[in-house]
C-alpha cells in the first residue's frame, strides 16, 4: 500500500497537469481565435466563391455591353442575372447577382 501512496504522489503533478491542459486547453486555445468552427470555414468559402464569380461575372457582362455603368440598376441587375449563372450551376447565386450589379455601376 505505501508503494502506491508512493507512485501517487510522485505521479499525481503530472496526472493533475494533464488533466488541467486537457480541460483549460481548448478553452485558452478558442479565445485566442486559434480554432476555427466549420461554419465560419463555410462562410469564408462560400465568400471567396461569390468574390471569384463576380469577378467572372462582371467580365462577362461588360464583353456583352459596352458601358454597362451607364445602364439604370434594374437593367443591370437584368444583366447580371443572365451572367451570374456558371458553367454547371443550376440556380443563380443571389450573392454573386448583388456583387456583379454593384461592380458593373462602376
């Protein structure tokens, strides 16, 4: 018995170290913004592929009208409705619609 009391007590820092890290860890770790949640993953994805679309979308609106910026915003966003769909999309992104009829007013 005084064997164990003896291997406890040597070992019980550590063991109470281990579990304070475990425990206290991802808590400090989640504060400081080192993790990352999957839905803020989702929305910077999803943000980077409406930014990228835009930019397709704008390019292929102006090679189809000379002086989109000219056009009143009903007719804009007309033309960004017809460029915003992409290659193998079946619905229009409403996000990539807004950011190409605000990108060709100017």
């Amino acid at each position: 018995m005084d064997k164990l009391m003896q291997y406890w007590t040597t070992k019980k820092p550590m063991i109470l170290g281990l579990l304070a890290g475990m425990l206290l860890g991802p808590l400090i770790s989640g504060t400081m913004g080192w993790q990352v949640s999957s839905a803020f993953l989702q929305r910077s994805v999803h943000a980077a592929e409406v930014k990228q679309q835009v930019a397709f979308c704008e390019m292929r609106a102006r090679a189809a009208v000379k002086e989109p910026g000219k056009l009143e915003y009903s007719d804009r966003y007309d033309l960004a409705k017809v460029w915003a769909k992409m290659p193998g999309q079946e619905a229009v992104d409403s996000d990539v619609v807004s950011g190409c009829t605000n990108g060709l007013a100017g």
